[in-house]
C-alpha cells in the first residue's frame, strides 16, 4: 500500500469508543511505515487535527478546518453546516494562518486540501449564483501550501448537494463536461509541477482586505505570487517587502497585471505570476 487514509479517526479507539486514541493511531502510523517508509498516513478530522498532527501520530490530516471551510466562507459564504457565513479577506486569511502556525513547514506540505468531498454538497452547488467564482477556488487549491485532491468529478463541473447526491457517477458523455474548467485544472497541475516553490516553498500572506487576497509563495530564489479578488476590479498597493523584490514578474495564469508594486486585477478573477 502506498498509503492510508483513517475514516473518522478521532473515534477510533478501546470498548467500542476513542480511549487511548492517540496512542493507537500512532501505532497504526509506525506499522505502516514499517511495511513501507514512503506510505502516506493521514486522518479524517471535521474538527481540529492539529494535536494528532503535533504528536505525528499522523502524516496529515483531510484539510477541512485549515483550508476548506475558510475557503467555503470567503467565497461560498457557507459554514460546515451549510448556514450562511460573510467573511472577508482578513477574517479568511487570519483563519487559515491561525491554523498553519500551529504545525511545522513540513506538516503544512502534507495536509490533504479539497474544496469539497464525498462526505460534503460540491463546491459548485455551494456557490449557487457565485458559480463564477469557482475557478478562484481552483486556484487557490493548487497554489495554497499543501497537497491538492481533486474529488472526481470537480475538474468537469460535476455538481450536487449534501450525500448522497455529491457521489454522483462521473459524466463520461464529453458533452456533459466542462471543457474550459477542466483545461484550468490541467493548466495548473502544470504549474506546479514546474514550481518548486508551489510544491516546498513558505508562504507569507501580503495583502488581505475587503474582497482581495494576496500571497507569495517562496523557495530560495523563486517566488510565486498569487492574487484572489472575489469582487469587482480594483487596484492594489502592495507594501515593500524583501519577498517581492524580483527583476520581473511573469503573468502564468489569470489576466491581473503587476507594476511597481501595484496590481490591477479583473473582477472576479484569480491571478499567478512567477518571478
């Protein structure tokens, strides 16, 4: 096996309950390395991993708290429970910061990030009328420091409510798929397989306001820069930072533009540029 994934295991445990639950879960983890070094262990949490991540009783955890759920809020604003929530780009980013400080710069690169699953309704049905929005997500996924899933289905626009309706079979028909979202996904399964900095590289939070997030992702001498705007066309101002001080930026996905520290983005747009 070259990994495992351990369904709910926070309740997995002695006498029918989650007694000494830690100490078995990592005892699952060493057995698996045993059998194979490279397996890859990690858990389903809804709520907080961080303390099975911090004792490495786990390799990482399905990203629901750290990723998804400040995701859903910014962009679907939706909660876990499928109630409204606003939030803005301060509120998100100081969320998912709050929860990536808590593990180490390689437990970020681990942690499984989905924008939906088979346990939850399809990001694109939780966007309703912001369905526009969904190639931000998207994004987002492949640029944010951890592993991106893909739940089958997203990367044709397949869509559906809460279980059961999310474990749709897949669309085989290729008129019933969407041509333009799946050439995003395969656009950026591209570049970061050409990115190390996508792949290993920190990340800092540069500007958060309002409907705008920006960030750099940075490895060594190499830096990407990634802006999310869910709202209409703006400009902004970036402060001076060492992290931005590159000869040139590369526009590699998107349409935002980038001079002198000030980027113009497109209304609900997602921009990606190297430097």
């Amino acid at each position: 096996m070259d990994g495992w994934r351990l369904d709910v295991v926070h309740m997995l445990g002695e006498a029918g309950g989650a007694r000494n639950n830690l100490q078995h879960v990592a005892g699952i983890t060493r057995a698996a390395k045993a059998a194979q070094p490279e397996a890859f262990v990690f858990g389903e949490h809804f709520g907080d991993a961080r303390q099975w991540l911090q004792a490495d009783a786990e390799d990482a955890a399905m990203n629901y708290r750290g990723f998804t759920f400040p995701l859903w809020g910014f962009l679907a604003n939706t909660d876990i429970s499928y109630d409204p929530q606003h939030i803005d780009a301060e509120t998100c980013m100081a969320w998912m910061d709050n929860y990536r400080a808590s593990l180490s710069h390689q437990q970020q690169l681990r942690m499984f990030n989905q924008l939906d699953s088979h346990d939850t309704a399809r990001f694109k049905s939780l966007l309703g009328k912001d369905v526009a929005r969904l190639p931000l997500a998207v994004t987002w996924l492949f640029t944010w420091p951890g592993v991106p899933c893909i739940y089958y289905g997203d990367e044709v626009g397949l869509d559906g409510n809460n279980d059961p309706f999310c474990r749709k079979t897949f669309p085989w028909d290729p008129a019933k798929q969407d041509n333009v979202l799946f050439s995003l996904y395969q656009r950026l399964a591209k570049l970061r397989k050409q990115s190390q900095a996508l792949r290993y590289g920190g990340c800092q939070v540069v500007y958060a306001h309002d409907n705008v997030v920006v960030f750099v992702r940075v490895y060594n001498q190499q830096r990407v820069l990634v802006a999310i705007n869910r709202g209409e066309a703006c400009e902004v101002v970036l402060d001076d930072s060492p992290l931005l001080n590159v000869s040139a930026w590369q526009l590699k996905e998107g349409k935002g533009s980038v001079q002198e520290g000030i980027l113009s983005l497109p209304a609900i747009s997602a921009s990606v540029w190297f430097g």
